[in-house]
C-alpha cells in the first residue's frame, strides 16, 4: 500500500478531526482528556510557527493513516490550551468531574515537560502516531525520520523523544532512528525512556 508524506502544517483543516481519531487511539495525556482537548490541541499546533509536522495519506484511498508532530516548545503547544479562557474552564470542568486523574496527571507532567529540554537548538519529538490497521509497516519510523530530517533542514542539531517503557513497538522504532535511551523517568502514572539523538 502506497502512501505520501505532507505537511502537517498544510492539512485541509477538514482532516484534522481524522488527526484527532486517530491520537485518540494514543494512550497518552491529551487522550485521556478527551476529543475536545485532543483537536484543540491539533488546531493550535497546525498554526504554531515553531512547530511541524507530517501526516501519511493512502494514495489510493486519500485516509489518514498516521502523523507526528516536533517543536523546540513542546510546552508552548500545551499551554496554549488555556488561551480561550470559556472554552477551557468548561472543558478542564468536565475533566475534573469525570477523569480526575487525567487532570492530576496534566498538572504533574506540564511541570516535568518544562525541565525535559537541556539545550538551545534542539526539537522533542512530540508524537508519532499511526491508525491501528496500518501498524507493523514501518510507517512510525518513516513519520518520525521526517521530523529528523525536517528539524535538521531547520539548523536544529539535536532531537529528544519520550516513550512509555511498554510501547515497545514506538521504542524499537524510535531506536532504528539513531536514539539512544539516556535515562528512565517517572511521569505520574507513566513510566518512560527518554531518548535523544544527534540530527
């Protein structure tokens, strides 16, 4: 099955509730806080200067298969959450109510997330996610290189990337990259790696 690589800065802003589905099925933070979060948080970063991205698109089919996402602020991009002040109160309300340890955990890694960048020049690899059905193809290695190659285009020297210590399948990838797992860290109720690598 072929796909092609595009910007994910230049999605049509109609595919971005597929970007959205698809990180849904990511067991990380922002999907815990629920589709509203998740494609807010899309809707900021497409429009983010510093921040960029691929998404993969079946060349038959036109479907989304998966995307990643880069930025020197990886913090900036979560924080501007909070920017339209309505919208988030009655969003965070909701996650209080139903999902209390979502916004526990939300307040303990924006905390962490702020110390995990070490030097000037340098880009975190935000996520790489692919849809289900079309895993076990190499497609999160090639969404990932993108970023690498991307961010080295861009005079950025070095890239970091975390990964849950289960995610074997996101580590063995993120590994075939060239990172090099420097520590292991818990973040709430997540255990990761914490990867880097020369670009």
């Amino acid at each position: 099955m072929s796909h092609t690589l595009h910007s994910l800065n230049s999605i049509p802003t109609h595919l971005l509730p597929h970007i959205a589905k698809i990180h849904m099925e990511d067991a990380g933070l922002i999907s815990k806080l629920g589709y509203s979060f998740v494609l807010r948080y899309f809707e900021n970063a497409i429009k983010d200067e510093c921040a960029f991205g691929f998404y993969a698109q079946d060349d038959e089919t036109d479907e989304i298969m998966g995307f990643s996402l880069a930025s020197p602020e990886p913090s900036s991009l979560t924080s501007k959450l909070t920017e339209d002040k309505g919208w988030f109160v009655k969003n965070i309300l909701k996650v209080v109510f139903t999902h209390p340890l979502a916004f526990l955990q939300m307040a303990i890694s924006s905390i962490t997330i702020r110390g995990q960048m070490y030097e000037p020049n340098t880009i975190e690899c935000v996520y790489f996610t692919v849809d289900p059905k079309f895993r076990g193809r190499g497609l999160g290695r090639s969404l990932q290189k993108a970023l690498m190659d991307e961010g080295r285009k861009r005079g950025y020297k070095k890239i970091y990337a975390s990964v849950e210590t289960w995610n074997i399948a996101s580590l063995k990838a993120t590994q075939a990259n060239g990172f090099k797992i420097i520590k292991t860290f818990r973040e709430g109720i997540y255990h990761r790696h914490r990867l880097e690598s020369e670009l």
